[in-house]
C-alpha cells in the first residue's frame, strides 16, 4: 500500500495546504474587510470545468494508484509468473504520443483562432486513439492465441484489467472528443471550442502517463 | 482571456426555470429537488436497514421463538443493514441531500456548477439502490458476507447469496461510487468556484467545511472499494485468483490459487476507515452550526473547528489497519497503526470542547435541533472513548471479536450521525417546506432516541466484557455466559424495537406537517446563514431573487455587544446608525476564536 499511500499523500498535502494558506493570517470574526468583497476574491483564476478536470484526475490517479499497489502486493506472492507483453504495445504506445501531440497542436490553433488546423488536430487525436484501442484489442487478441488466459496468472489477469481499465477512461475521453468535434465540423468557430480542446488535451496527457508508467510497470516485472 | 467568477457574471448567465412537472420534479436539475429526492431514497432504503436490525434483535434477544428467522436470513439482514447504513443511507443522506441542499444555498449561489451531472448523480444512486434491493429477491438472495465482504467467504459456497447477492452487491457499490464521484465533483467545484461575493473560504459555515471535506475524502477513497469490488467481482465471475487462496471448499479443491485475502483487507480498510470520516466530517460541521445557532454564540475556535477538520481529514488515511489487528499481520504495523489512531484522538477531542465551550455560557433555547444536537456531544463522547480502547492493540485483540465492537461502532458512526441527521432535519424542516414541524413529537421522538440508544447499547459493552461473540446467530450453552447476559439481550431487543418504533412518530411528524404545520417565516431560528436569507422560503428556482447577496461577515455573528438583534445574518453590511458599531471589530470583544 506504501505506492498509493505516497500517491494520496501528495494530493493531500496539496489540498491541505491550500486549504490551510486560506486560513493564516485571517481573522473571519472581524466583520466588514472592504478588501473581502471585491469581485472574483478567494476565487481561483480558473474555469470551473478545470477544476472538475484536477478533481477527476485526482480521482483516477487514486484509483490506478491503488492497482499498482495491488499488482505489487499480489506480485510478491509465490505464484506470480511473469507475462511476457506482446511487440505491439510499443506500437500503440507511438500512437498514443501522437495523439496527445495532436491534441497539443490543436489546442494552440485553437487559442490562435486557425480552424483548419483545429478541425485537423481533432480528428487526427481522434484517429490515432481509436487506432490504439484497436491496437490494445489486437494486443489482446495475440495474448490469448498464445494460450495467456486472464485466469492462468495473476499477472495476466493484471495485464488484461489495467489495460482495460486505461482503455475505458480514454472512451470516456473519446464522449467529449466527439461533441467538440461535432460542434467544430458542424460550423462553430475555432475559439468557441477552446475550453473543450483544452480539457482534452489535458486529460489525453494524463492518460498517456498513466499509460507509460503502466506500461514500464508491465515491462519491468 | 481573464476568468470572471461566477458570481460576477450573474447578470448575464441566462436562468430557465422548468415549466413541466416532469423537468420540475423528476427530472430535475435544481439541486433543492435533487437534495429531496437523494433524502427520501437514503431515508426510504434506511427504513429497510432498520427493519432488518429489528429482525436480528428478536433473534438474539429470543432465540428459538421466531422460526422463520433462519440462520442464512440473519447473515443477510446482518450484510444489508450494515452496508445499507453505512453507505446508502448516511453517505448518500449527508453528502447528496445535506450536501446538495445546503452547498449551493449557503455560500449564495443560484445553483450547483454543473445541474445536469448532479441530476445524474441522483439517478445513477437510484439505480444502484434498486440494484441492491433486487438481491433480495434473486435466487439465493442477497449476500450474507457480512458488511465487509471479505473474502474467501464471500464467493464460496456455504455463504448465503453466492450465487446472485454478491455480484449484485458489487456491481451496486460500483455504481454508487460513480454515481457519488459525478456528485462530488461538483460539490468541490462548486464551493470553490461559485461563492458569492465576499464569501471566503473562512467566511463558510463549518457545515460546508466538513461537507468540503469529506466530499474530498469520498473521491480519494471511494476508488479502494471500486478497485476491490472489480477485482472480487472478476474473481467470482471469471475465476482469477486476485483474492482466492488455494481453497478445498466442501471436499472439492478449486481452481483458485495464490490470492492474497489480507490484500483485500488492506484495501477495503483504506476505504473503509476513511469512510467514517465521510459520514463524520458533515455530522461534525452541521452539529457545530445547529449549536452555534441555538446557543447563540459564536462557534468557540472557528480557525481550530477548520484545522481540525483538515487534519483529521489528513489523518484518516493513516490509520485503516487498526481495522485488520486481529488478520495476523506485522505487529509492528499494529504499533504504527495504533500510534496514529491516538493521534486522530487530538483533533477530535479539540472539536468536542469547543462543542462544549460554545455551550458555556450561552443562551441555549432548546429546540429540538439543540436537543439532538446536544445529544450527539454525549453519543459521540462516549462512542470515542471506547475507540481510543479498541485503538490499543493489546486492548483490540480480547474485545475484537465481541460485542464490545458493535457497541462501539454503533454509538460513534450510527448513533451518533443519526442524531446529527434528525437535528438537522429538524432544523432545516422549515426552509425546505415553509412550515414548521409538530414540537410535542419532536420532543417525544428525541427523548425515546436519545434515552432508548443508551438502553441498546450501554448494556452490549458489558456484554462484550463478558466476552458474548458478535456475528453469531445463536450462543447456545455457553458456560462462560451468565444468565444476566441472556437477560440483558431481552431487554435491548426490546429497547430496539421501541426505539425502532419511535421513528414512526419521526415520519407521522415529517408527512403531516407538510400540510398541517404552521407557517415558519423565512427565518424561524434567527440564523445568521445566508440559506435563512432566501427572498422565498422555500426558495424557488434560482435561490435569490433578481440579486445574488453580498456577504460581509462569518456565519456566526450572535449576540453581538452593541446591535438590536442577537443575530447579524451574513449579508448585513456594517450599520453606520448604530453608535461604536462601525468603529472596527464588533465581534471581537465577546468570545475570542482561535
């Protein structure tokens, strides 16, 4: 448990803290500080769907940390055979990348109001991970042709939920990826969109570096 | 482009009020009707928990009378209520109807930043409600694991509801955290996001302190029991071996292997202690206010009320194992385990002296409210001091599997919320309804609470003194158990079905003074809160009118030295008319905080 232990201790200790500069230094009990009620005080600079975005990421961070942390725990006992990951995954892995880097690009033409590059970059982000998930059933497919069932190994097992698991979130990420796109091809304008294309892109890196440390995870052990 | 806070651009958000029944009141998406429907559905599954309780009391308290009381049927009432309570009634109650009606009211705000994920929040929860109901009436029905779920047992067979219940359970869980994740998002969001101006986070009533809190804590939490649930679920239903062990089960060897049971405790713990403190933190931040309210005082430490609730909020992912000291792990963790146990003690005790020094000297008017309130201080006190008994390892060990445990769990995270829960029903009754409740039956349902759990649960610490194991459905000759012991189990079944009872008059109250309770005005408590501020009460569609209010002091400006009323609500600004009022701090002179 020390992994997601470490984990929530980070986001904690963020949350704490913030939480507690809010209270240092103030004396809530004396009425009527003018300074209090100028607009947007104690508000934080940010888009309200960006902090449920933070939230949700803490959300998952927690939740993926906890796996990892059992994958370690069951991986200590003495039944644990290694699974050896099938080639493809590094190829998915390129496609990933690409994807986040599309999801980049897209995200700076929208704020530079370019609508082409912006139609683009959504549908190639959009096209790169279809292609991984495609890539990640094909993964699949191979491992259970070579007789590695879900039931053989608790290492198996593991490879099949975690990926499974990184590939939900990312169809949950595809839901959003397709109303912004539905909204840019059916003729809104590049900066209309700008809010959506960055909650994205935000959320395609997060899970590309759940997938990388994933994916470093597998390997290594 | 610079981000304009939501409440700085109020004039020019468009408001659609719903104009069918069905966007008014089914589907809707105002967090004051989603609040009420979250609040029927946790009460309604909550009155089945109870039922089951009832159930298990006539068994213990007369064994072999009641026939149809079977042993698979009692492990099922025992799972069902545990998990009911726990989960569906008090997390659902405190956070989606407390934490729905009140988040959005009290820092000033029209609505939840995101109406329509709250609106499925609430349908996702009901699904998981029905789902979980369904199982008793599956083949096998519901499972009889125990709250806990802990496997081997609870998938093998021998164990009630292995065939469907279990599977049922869990995928209700799953659905119930979705479900609190869409709602907790948005309680986060939208008390850092959508406060009026002027409302500071130190300006928040410590209600939404401890809601803010333990909404946090939910979202970090609640994935351990998602991540346990998937993977015993794979474990049923597919046949891994995450949790499974080796295992002969009635003379055949299974195809399980090499799983980790202990691994399973591990991470349901660090779900499940964090948990208390999710249905914790809002008891503790709606009793301080209904104390404040009805003592007319300010909270005593407002500043040390908050750090207390960070820290116990910080602490309470450190302490799961004190759950697991008697699953043969490392005792050296117990020794970690019960250090940090006794350090969540400080910050718990800060809160109940300031509790009891906002008490002192105050003009206490014994409302209803108060009566509960001042109710919990004593059932809280009490299922606290038998924690920091079960925190110590070598104390643990003896008492673990006893009676000693129910009574102690039940005084500090059943009894002692559900007190919170009702006084703060009782508080808030007439701003939701706009009118006021039956005070004679309020009276009679807290005396016959109040008085009726102590005759419960006082007697069960002697009992697991006495060593009487829990989980079990009958003791049969025992030579270690007295007859006083037997004697005692008759008179809490009886004492549980009284008390049980009492909550009819509870409903009666709620159901028929809807329509027959007098007028309550807008602000029948003289609250200082912004919720008691509504132009309309109950307030309608968009909470405020034409004008969000403005706020210009802490929640908590009672009897200030110098001004008419005891009370200044937060949105009063300083009165130049009254002499030395406006010279500064009028708050600071009676009763310092922090």
């Amino acid at each position: 448990m020390t992994f997601a232990l470490v984990f929530l201790g980070v986001i904690m200790a963020t949350i704490i803290g913030w939480l507690l500069r809010q209270s240092l230094n103030t004396q809530p009990w004396e009425a009527n500080d003018p300074l209090e009620n100028q607009p947007g005080r104690g508000v934080l600079n940010v888009e309200p769907a960006k902090i449920a975005l933070i939230s949700f990421i803490a959300v998952v961070t927690s939740l993926f940390a906890l796996f990892l942390s059992a994958y370690l725990m069951r991986m200590k006992l003495g039944d644990w055979n290694p699974l050896t990951e099938p080639k493809l995954l590094w190829l998915n892995t390129g496609l990933l990348v690409l994807a986040s880097i599309a999801f980049q690009l897209t995200r700076s033409a929208s704020k530079r109001a370019q609508l082409p590059t912006v139609k683009a970059g959504l549908v190639a982000g959009g096209v790169c991970t279809i292609l991984f998930l495609l890539g990640q059933l094909v993964a699949w497919q191979q491992l259970n042709a070579g007789g590695f069932f879900m039931t053989g190994n608790p290492a198996n097992a593991f490879f099949y939920l975690l990926t499974a698991l990184h590939g939900l979130h990312l169809i949950g990420g595809m839901w959003v990826w397709g109303r912004t796109t539905t909204r840019v091809l059916t003729g809104a304008d590049a900066q209309s969109v700008y809010l959506s294309v960055e909650l994205c892109t935000v959320y395609w890196h997060y899970l590309l570096l759940v997938w990388i440390v994933l994916f470093a995870l597998l390997l290594s052990t | 482009m610079a981000y304009v806070a939501i409440a700085d651009r109020d004039h020019e958000i468009e408001h659609h009020d719903p104009t069918t029944f069905i966007t008014k009141y089914i589907w809707s998406q105002d967090h004051k009707v989603i609040a009420i429907q979250y609040s029927v559905t946790a009460l309604f599954v909550g009155l089945v928990a109870l039922v089951l309780s009832g159930m298990m009391r006539l068994q213990l308290g007369f064994p072999d009378t009641f026939a149809f009381i079977t042993p698979t049927y009692y492990y099922q009432f025992i799972t069902m209520h545990g998990m009911i309570m726990v989960i569906f009634l008090l997390t659902a109650l405190f956070l989606g109807g407390f934490g729905n009606y009140l988040i959005p009211l009290m820092i000033g705000a029209r609505d939840m930043v995101f109406p329509y994920m709250n609106m499925m929040s609430f349908w996702v929860y009901l699904v998981s409600v029905i789902v979980l109901l369904s199982s008793f009436f599956v083949p096998g029905g519901p499972t009889g694991a125990g709250w806990t779920l802990y496997p081997p047992q609870a998938i093998l067979p021998g164990t009630p509801g292995t065939e469907w219940g279990i599977v049922l359970m869990l995928v209700a869980l799953a659905l119930f955290i979705v479900a609190f994740t869409m709602g907790g998002l948005n309680y986060v969001t939208t008390i850092l996001q959508a406060r009026a101006r002027g409302m500071t986070m130190m300006r928040l009533p410590l209600s939404l302190w401890g809601i803010f809190m333990a909404t946090i804590l939910g979202l970090l939490a609640f994935p351990a029991l998602f991540v346990s649930a998937v993977m015993m679920t794979l474990d049923k239903a597919v046949g891994t071996s995450f949790f499974m062990p080796a295992i002969t089960s009635m003379g055949q060897q299974l195809d399980y292997s090499g799983g980790s049971p202990i691994l399973f405790q591990h991470l349901f713990w660090f779900f499940g202690h964090p948990e208390v403190y999710i249905v914790a933190l809002p008891a503790f931040g709606l009793v301080s206010d209904l104390l404040s309210t009805h003592a007319r005082k300010n909270i005593f430490g407002y500043r040390m009320m908050v750090w207390a609730i960070l820290a116990i909020g910080g602490l309470s992912f450190v302490v799961w194992a004190h759950h697991m000291y008697v699953s043969g792990m490392n005792p050296y963790f117990g020794f970690f385990f019960a250090t940090t146990t006794l350090i969540i003690a400080v910050p718990t005790a800060i809160k109940v002296y300031n509790w009891v020094l906002t008490l002192w000297q105050g003009n206490i008017r014994l409302n209803v409210p108060m009566l509960f309130a001042i109710g919990f201080i004593f059932t809280f006190t009490h299922g606290g001091l038998t924690g920091i008994f079960l925190g110590n390892v070598v104390v643990d060990l003896p008492l673990s599997d006893t009676y000693f445990v129910v009574a102690h769990f039940h005084m500090v995270m059943g009894v002692s919320p559900i007190m919170v829960v009702f006084g703060s029903i009782y508080h808030w009754y007439p701003k939701i309804t706009g009118r006021m409740f039956n005070k004679t039956l309020g009276l009679w349902h807290f005396w016959i609470t109040f008085l009726g759990t102590y005759a419960i649960y006082l007697p069960m610490h002697y009992l697991g003194f006495l060593g009487v194991p829990r989980r079990y459905f009958a003791m049969g000759d025992t030579a270690f158990m007295p007859e006083s012991a037997f004697t005692l189990n008759q008179a809490i079944t009886i004492s549980a079905l009284i008390v049980g009872a009492a909550q009819l008059i509870f409903l009666y109250n709620l159901i028929s003074s809807l329509r027959n309770g007098r007028k309550a005005g807008h602000n029948p408590w003289q609250a200082t809160t912004l919720e008691w501020q509504t132009p309309d009460t109950p307030p309608k569609h968009g909470n405020w009118g034409h004008e969000l209010p403005e706020v210009h002091r802490w929640a908590y400006d009672y009897s200030v030295p110098g001004y008419h009323d005891d009370f200044i609500p937060q949105n009063v600004p300083a009165d130049p008319s009254i002499p030395g009022y406006d010279q500064g701090n009028p708050g600071s002179d009676h009763g310092t905080s922090s």
